[in-house]
C-alpha cells in the first residue's frame, strides 16, 4: 500500500508530482479543476504525456482525483443535478487521459428532497453519468461526516446507492477516517492484537463489505465523536489519536489500500512520516 496527500495542481498539473514528492508521497490526490467551479483546464495530449513521465520521475505510483464541491445529484435544481452529471463525468474522462486509477466524489444533500427521494434521485443521477461509460479509471463514492442531510454519512446509504446504480464503473468508496468518526464510527474501540476482528470493522463489513473500500483518507479529528462536523486534524492531534491510526493502518497494509492526508501542508510532511512509520515497523 501507498501513502500519500491531496497536492495543489497550481501552475498546472504537471506541477504536482515534483510537489508530492518533495512531501514523501508514493501516491497523490489532486483536482484537474478548480473546486468551486469555473471550466477546466485543457489536458493536452503534451500535458498529459508530460504528467504521466513525471510521474515515472518522481515515483508517484497512483494518482487520486477528487471533484469539485459543487457536486449535488440530489438537488431539486435540475441545471445543479445534470451539471454535477457533466462535471463527474468529465472527471472520469480525464483520469482516463492522466492515468488516474480512481475519482472520488460526495454525493450532495437530500435537503430539498427527503432521504428517500433524494436516494432514488442519486441513483438516477449517477445511473446518467456513468452510462456507455468504458474508461480504466473508475469512480468513487466518499463518505461524509454527516452535517445538515448530506447523504453518504452512514455506509449502509452508500451500499445501497452502489447497489441501485448496479456498474462496475463504481470500484467502491473512498473512506474518511474523519468524516466517519464524526458520523458515529468511532475508531478508537480498536485492538491492534487482533485487527481481523475489530468491532468496528465487523460493522462495516455488515454495512457495505470491507472489500468496498478501495482508498482510505487519512485524517484525524478536531471535532469529538459523532459531532457531525467536517474538521480535519494533523495525524495524533485530533479525537481519533495515535493508537487508533495505528490499527487502521494495519488495516489498510493487510488489504492493500492506499492512504491520503487530506491535512494543511504546515505538518502532513511529518503526518506521512507517521503513518510510514506504522506501516514500515
């Protein structure tokens, strides 16, 4: 497995694997755009040639790409629904030509619909985006740390999307150690002697199927348990602590899962030392 962090793609993409590298990342997270909106940048077949030999240079072994914060397939605004299509779709097309192997994306707020109607309308939506779609690079769904009605804060809601859309275009999900800690996963109840039979893991097991997490974002908490707050915190100074990334750690070096900080650049040099450190005892 492979660790990473989210790396700024200013100057072009092409500036990215030199960034992540001077970091330690084996693997990096990046936008191809900006995430509040505005039209994507061209991938030229020069710029993608050149990111991809970049990548050989500085020995990035996968690249990550998250969407825009924009995207809502659960708005009642159907210029929002169809636009998040588009874009996610986009985003799929251009992992394609960059060599990502994964996009991830949140899913947005059933707060105009209703739980039940903006599920349905979800799955719809991505039903739309995904159709006649045959790229290598597939999609992810991440899950969210569950303030207003955003959808995707319990797992459960996710395996049923996931089943419902019914695509292998769909690997599995992203999972935020964070967003699911602040959404009542509480990875502190954590054995390191026995991390094949931890609680927690049984729980997600019966949820979606362990085998649905195909990348794992690595961060620790401001926010206290079940707070239902985005917060993010520098690995070992948040609410999950040291023990915990530990064994979730474990967890992703026994079933070959990449990690990526999603923490400020001040400390996630140190935050990659740590969970290396983990992986490398």
């Amino acid at each position: 497995m492979n660790i990473g962090a989210h790396i700024s793609i200013a100057g072009g993409i092409i500036e990215a694997p030199k960034r992540a590298s001077d970091l330690g990342c084996e693997c990096m997270q990046i936008f191809t755009r900006s995430p509040q909106g505005g039209k994507a940048p061209s991938l030229t077949n020069s710029v993608c040639e050149e990111f991809k030999i970049s990548n050989l240079k500085f020995k990035i072994k996968e690249v990550y790409i998250h969407t825009p914060y924009y995207i809502n397939f659960a708005s009642s605004n159907n210029r929002i629904r169809y636009g998040s299509v588009s874009v996610v779709r986009d985003e799929l097309e251009r992992g394609n030509l960059i060599g990502a192997k994964y996009v991830m994306t949140h899913l947005g707020t059933a707060k105009d619909l209703g739980q039940k109607e903006a599920t349905a309308k979800t799955i719809k939506m991505l039903s739309k985006t995904l159709e006649g779609y045959t790229g290598k690079t597939k999609l992810l769904l991440e899950n969210s740390a569950g303030a207003g009605e955003i959808i995707g804060d319990d797992l459960s809601e996710l395996s049923e999307i996931i089943k419902g859309v019914a695509s292998d275009a769909i690997a599995g999900i992203c999972l935020d150690t964070q967003h699911s800690f602040a959404s009542g996963y509480d990875w502190r109840k954590s054995d390191v002697r026995a991390i094949h039979e931890l609680p927690l893991l049984e729980r997600i097991d019966k949820e979606i199927g362990l085998d649905k997490i195909k990348l794992i974002h690595a961060n620790d908490s401001l926010t206290d348990f079940n707070s239902k707050r985005d917060r993010h915190a520098h690995i070992g100074e948040g609410k999950i602590g040291l023990d915990a990334f530990q064994n979730i750690v474990a967890f992703a070096e026994k079933n070959n899962i990449d990690m990526i900080l999603e923490t400020e650049h001040d400390k996630v040099k140190k935050d990659i030392e740590i969970l290396k450190n983990f992986r490398d005892k």
